[in-house]
C-alpha cells in the first residue's frame, strides 16, 4: 500500500457573490453549501488548490459545472494524518433544498 501524503491545513479564500444560491441545502441543524478542493499543482497563480462549489447530481447530469469560488494552499505536507473514521456514505447531511429566494446571512 502506498504512503498518503495529507497536509495538515488547507487554507482558501473564496469570492461569495459567485455562490449559486439555488446548491445551499437546507439541513436539519442549519445551511450547508458542498465545496470541491482540486489540486491544481500547475496552477500559474501559484495555489496547490482551485475551490469549486459542488452542483447536484441532477445540475452534473445536465452538464453544469459548479463556480469556481476560490483557490487555496496546503501547508505543513506530510504533517497531517487521515482521518480514520471516514464516512462510507457520500458525506451528504440529510437534507433538502433550499428555497431559491433564501438570502445568505453574511
């Protein structure tokens, strides 16, 4: 088995007028909005990773990509561990959508 190397923080910054508000998911303990790190180490800006927001599996289907919010840099490589009790299921909080007209509260 290969050794992982996992940094021990990523931080981004992201832009939140490029939020599509109709992805916010309404959950039981609040609002949650999904986010997709790519590793970008060719990136010409200079960041290890690109912050996308993740669309529904129906919005991917139709051929829509989530907007890109933001890039990011890892830090301390190979100082991080995995953590070991990673969910099975696809991370999701049960859910439902959020009504298009929600404002965000920031």
């Amino acid at each position: 088995m290969s050794e992982t190397t996992i940094p021990k923080a990523i931080t981004f910054s992201i832009n939140l007028d490029k939020i599509d508000k109709n992805e916010i998911i309404q959950g039981e303990k609040g609002r949650y909005l999904k986010l997709r790190l790519s590793n970008t180490p060719n990136s010409e800006y200079g960041y290890d990773y690109l912050c996308a927001q993740q669309v529904s599996k129906e919005a991917r289907e139709a051929g829509k990509d989530g907007n890109i919010l933001g890039n990011g840099n890892a830090w301390d490589i190979q100082l991080g561990s995995p953590n070991v009790n990673k969910r099975q299921d696809n991370g999701q909080p049960a859910a439902q959508q959020a009504s298009s007209n929600d404002d965000l509260p920031f």
